[in-house]
C-alpha cells in the first residue's frame, strides 16, 4: 500500500508542477501579447495626435485667411471702381 501511496503523491505532484509550468508559460505569451498591443496603441495614438494638431493649426488660421481674402476682395472691387471712372 506504501507503494501505491508513493505513486499517487509523485504523479500528483508531478501533474502539479506540469500545471503551475503551463500556467507560467501561457500567463508570459498573454503578458508578451497585451505589451505588443500597448505599444501599437501607444503608436497610433501618438499618429491620431499629431493629426488632431496639425487640424487645430489648420482650423485656427482659417479665420485669418477668410479675413484676407475679405480685404484682397474689397482691394479688387476698389481698384475696378477706380479703373471704370
């Protein structure tokens, strides 16, 4: 009975160690997984703001440029004045 008692502790014990091993390996493939995917978030987040900003540069001179052109406009229409007296 010793015999059988012995058997059963080692192949528990070695089952046991098999699981904590797979366990291990599998919890370090997700950790190397969700690192990768962190990185390529971070990368396309860093892409998304720089877009954002170059548009916010945009959108804050675009006043500035119809204010322009409303001034080359009246510039236009008094030189047409000007030239048809």
């Amino acid at each position: 009975m010793s015999d059988t008692i012995a058997t059963a502790l080692i192949t528990g014990g070695l089952s046991l160690v098999g699981v904590v091993l797979s366990n291990l390996f599998t919890f370090r493939q997700t950790e190397a997984k969700l690192e990768r995917n962190q990185a390529v978030t971070e990368t396309r987040l860093d892409a998304l703001t720089q877009e954002v900003r170059r548009h916010n540069n945009f959108a804050a001179r675009m006043p500035v440029v119809e204010e322009q052109i409303k001034v080359i406009n009246h510039r236009i229409s008094d030189l047409e004045r000007v030239q048809s007296e």
